[in-house]
C-alpha cells in the first residue's frame, strides 16, 4: 500500500469506526431524526462512490450502512495510488477522487456528530 492510500486509509477507519468519534460509534442510535442521519449517510457515500466509479472500476456500493463503512476501506485499498488523482464534477466542484474520499469522511463524520449531539441531552 503506497503513503497517500495509507493515510486515506487511516482517515477513513478514525472518521468509519474510531470509539469515541466516528459513524459507527452512532448506528445503534434510534430515533426519526438519527434514522433519517443514517439513510442520508448510506446515500451520499453511495452516491459518492458511484461517481468515483465513473472514473475508475469499482464494485458497487453496499446497501446498508454498516457494509458500507467496511466497503469503502476495502475499495480503497484495491485503488492504484494514480486513481487517486483522476478528477472528478461533484456540485459544480472539480476535485480528485482522492479529495472526493476526503469529503465523504467530513461528510459522514459530520452527520455522525449531529446524532451523538441530540443524544447528550
């Protein structure tokens, strides 16, 4: 595994699966407002993945949001460290997919911050 797919690899399991911090640190949480979270989560990194593989070959993404935080890992590594640097529309924003990999971690994280938030209360 070559530097830069390591250290997109380590911001995605912190922001995927780190204890105190991350995604999967909230999917036990219920609720309307945590259900609906979660759903917006799985859809954008989905969506987000799709557009990745419309410059390189990738399987498609999971359907539920657990598999998903795994499949994101697993693809990455797979990746040639060139993928990194194809670029990518998103919103009107060019970018690399290795920068659209970086999005979707703040995204996710993010999202995952609002649902812990609510439940502090």
């Amino acid at each position: 595994m070559t530097p830069r797919i390591s250290e997109l690899c380590a911001l995605l399991q912190e922001a995927n699966f780190d204890p105190w911090e991350s995604v999967s640190s909230v999917l036990h949480l219920t609720g309307p407002r945590a259900e609906r979270l979660k759903a917006h989560i799985l859809e954008t990194k989905q969506n987000d993945w799709k557009l990745i593989g419309s410059v390189v070959q990738v399987p498609l993404p999971p359907a539920d949001l657990a598999s998903m935080l795994e499949y994101e890992l697993q693809v990455l590594r797979n990746l040639e460290d060139s993928s990194l640097d194809l670029p990518l529309q998103y919103c009107d924003r060019e970018m690399t997919v290795a920068g659209m990999i970086r999005l979707s971690a703040r995204h996710s994280v993010w999202h995952a911050g609002q649902m812990a938030l609510k439940h502090l209360d």
